[in-house]
C-alpha cells in the first residue's frame, strides 16, 4: 500500500512510522464501513478548512 500527504498542493514527505500508522488508521476506519467492497482499489480523502 501507498500514502500520499498533501497540503495545499504540496506533497509531505512522511516517515515510515507516521506513514503506516495512518495508512492502517485510514483503511481500517474506511474498511469497517458498510458497503465497502474488500476488494477496494483508492481511497482519496479531502479536507477543507
């Protein structure tokens, strides 16, 4: 699995740690929802302020 962090267009540069313990937090969360497929390809999340 791959993690990208950007902010405002610019990409963050993320450290193994970091990198892992959000990709597992994201996918875990997203994964439990109900009708989401095991079988996902993306997961593309958007936050505005």
């Amino acid at each position: 699995m791959s993690l990208k962090l950007k902010v405002d267009g610019k990409e963050i540069p993320l450290n193994e740690f970091v990198g892992r313990m959000l990709n597992g937090t994201i996918t875990g969360a997203v994964t439990s929802l109900k009708g989401i497929k095991e079988d996902w390809k993306k997961i593309e999340i958007e936050i505005g302020k």
